[in-house]
C-alpha cells in the first residue's frame, strides 16, 4: 500500500529539499546592479512590446469613431 501524491505535490516536495544558500544548478547569483539593470531591461521591453501597441490601437480606433461620428452629423455617406 503505497501513498497516492498529486503531481503538484512532487514539485513541493522538490522545492522542499533545496537549500537556501546554495545556487541553483550551477548558476551564480547575480550582483544587486546587475539584477536592478534586469528588471530595468525587463519593464522597458514589455512597455515598448504591450504598451506601444495597445496605445496605439486604442487611438486608431478611437480616431475612426470620431471621423465616422463626425462624418454621419456632418451628412457625408
């Protein structure tokens, strides 16, 4: 009779077995400016890659309402 775990269990057992203080396979850890500079690089990268664009769609499209709103009181078809 074994024990039954759930698939989520093995990665909380798994995560429960690493220590602390010792890197994780064989990477070193960064320095405080190199870690600062990431995550500056990080938000930029997503500002200009979600931002830029949802900007820019939200004013197209508000744009073209106020044209065709502009257009249907002015009387043009």
């Amino acid at each position: 009779m074994g024990i039954e775990m759930d698939h989520g269990d093995e990665y909380k057992y798994s995560a429960d077995n690493c220590r602390t203080g010792e890197p994780g396979s064989g990477q070193e850890k960064a320095t405080g400016k190199i870690a600062t500079a990431t995550k500056v690089i990080r938000a930029i990268t997503a500002i200009v890659v979600f931002g830029v664009p949802l900007v820019t769609g939200t004013v197209t499209l508000l744009g073209y309402g106020a044209y065709k709103a502009y257009k249907r009181i002015k009387g043009g078809s």
